[in-house]
C-alpha cells in the first residue's frame, strides 16, 4: 500500500532523477521481469502518453519504457473517450512492454496494469474491461494500444486520480470521479506511488511471461466485483442486461438475463457502456 505523506501546500511535481532512483533502489519482486523503467522520459505537458510511448515503440525504445507527464492536452480512454486530469496532482503514465504474439496478450495487458494498480492499493475495484473504482466511484482506467508495423509490442497507459480534489473535476463527473485525496483524505507521495506501481506492474509482467495468463486469472476475478452483480453494457448495437456470472481474458463476460437461454458468453472486444445496473451496490474489492 502505498505510503502516507504530509499534507502538501501545493502540488509536489514529479522529479525524473527521484523515480530513477526509487526504482533503482527498491527490492526486486519475486519472479519481477526486470524491465519496466529502464528507460524513463518525465514530460510537463504532453499531448498523450501513448502517444509518445508508441512514437518510442516506432523508434525502437527499449521494453519498459516509461513516458510519465504532469499534464495531457490529448488524453485519451478506450473507444475514443477523452481522459482528463489535473495538472501535477495525478498520475498519467504509458508503458512499453512487449509479450510477442501472444493470442491474449492484448488483454492481459490490461489485467496486468489493474491488478498492480490493486496490488498497491487494495481499497481499488476493478470493473470490466478496464477501470478502477474506489469508494464507488471512477479513480482510473487503463488504456492498451498496440502497433500494426510492431506485433507483438503494447503500450499500456494507465491514468490514476491521486491528489484531485473535487473542484478539479468538470462538473458532470464530480459525482462520477474520485481521487486517492478525495476518499482516504490525505495527499500521496506521486513519486513513491508511481514507483510501486511501476515495480508491482514489473512483477506482474514477468509471472505473466513466465506462466502465462492462468498467472492472472484468479486475481482478476477477484477484483472484478461486479461479479454477481446486475449490469447493463451495449453489445454489437443491443442492449444486454443480467447478472454478470464470470469474467475471462480470452472469452469475455458471461451474463444471465434470467431467460430461457441461461448465461451468455459475449466477446469483450464488442463490450461498451459497462455499468451496474441502477441500484446495484458499487464495486468495492473482494475481502479475500
């Protein structure tokens, strides 16, 4: 979990030299693929990390390249959402990685980004396909892009609301969107969080190298607690709405309407507008 720190009179910007040198310093994990940071670009204002990040893919960055900015003017979501944050109070970040040509690694990728997300902060709930909840509401997501000229390759981006506070968000996500301060009510140390993350991502990575997705499997159920839950999502241009009975990389959600077909399984690719149902309790994590 992610250190406390003193409350802050201003925004602590990031320092390139200082995430080296966390990184640098701190223990390997067992099993940790040993990559991610070995290449670090700190930006003040930036169109988009995944932007540069798959700039750098072209250009033959090394696997673990970190492209970090204090602020986006182009951030972006998944089906084209746009992604804002707060300037030097949040966490905006894209990683390289390149698993080879791997039929689930598109997926995975995401898996791995959320499930180290949790693994530093275990307060964090996932919800399907790719973002992170806390106390109910949105704290982040993660986007995963790949390069038609560089198979194999993927930029994973991940945005985390740490030090926003509630004016800082536009008026219609206030009830949406929460940040680390807004719900546990102290600043982060963005630095020190980002180097966790990027050393639980690191970790991540390599169990996922190493024994594939089954590696990452349980975990993602876990944190999935929408599981058993009602929701309602847009699939291929129908409105689905049932019980969401399981999560899976390769096959997607499998939902009960309660109807004479039993559970479906629908590809998560065709997945959009995934939200509870109405009334449904928020996703919080699994105690387990």
């Amino acid at each position: 979990m992610a250190r406390q720190v003193p409350q802050l009179s201003g925004p602590r910007r990031l320092d390139a030299a200082r995430l080296r040198g966390l990184l640098a310093t701190a223990p390997a994990k067992e099993g940790a693929a040993g990559v991610v940071g070995r290449h670090l670009e700190l930006h003040e204002s930036i169109d988009s990390t995944n932007s540069r990040a798959l700039a750098l893919l072209a250009e033959g960055a090394p696997e673990g390249a970190v492209v970090i900015a204090e602020h986006q003017t182009a951030g972006r979501g998944r089906l084209g959402a746009r992604w804002d944050a707060s300037p030097s109070k949040d966490l905006l970040f894209s990683v390289i990685l390149r698993p080879g040509p791997r039929e689930d690694a598109p997926r995975a990728m995401t898996v791995i980004a959320a499930l180290a997300v949790g693994d530093v902060l275990p307060e964090t709930a996932v919800m399907w396909p790719n973002d992170l909840f806390l106390a109910g509401r949105k704290l982040g997501g993660v986007l995963v892009e790949g390069s038609s000229s560089h198979p194999g390759a993927y930029v994973v981006g991940v945005g985390l609301n740490v030090n926003s506070e509630a004016s800082d968000f536009p008026p219609p996500l206030r009830p949406l969107a929460v940040s680390l301060l807004m719900a546990l009510g102290r600043e982060r140390d963005r630095a020190a969080l980002l180097a966790e993350v990027l050393r639980a991502l690191d970790a991540r990575y390599g169990r996922y190298r190493a024994h594939g997705a089954a590696a990452l499997a349980g975990d993602w159920r876990a944190r999935n607690s929408a599981l058993g839950r009602m929701v309602t999502f847009d699939h291929r241009g129908a409105r689905v709405t049932g019980r969401l009975a399981d999560v899976d990389l390769a096959a997607g959600v499998l939902v009960d309407a309660g109807d004479a077909r039993g559970p479906v399984r629908y590809a998560g690719e065709h997945v959009r507008e995934f939200t509870l149902v109405q009334g449904e309790a928020a996703p919080r994590p699994d105690p387990r």
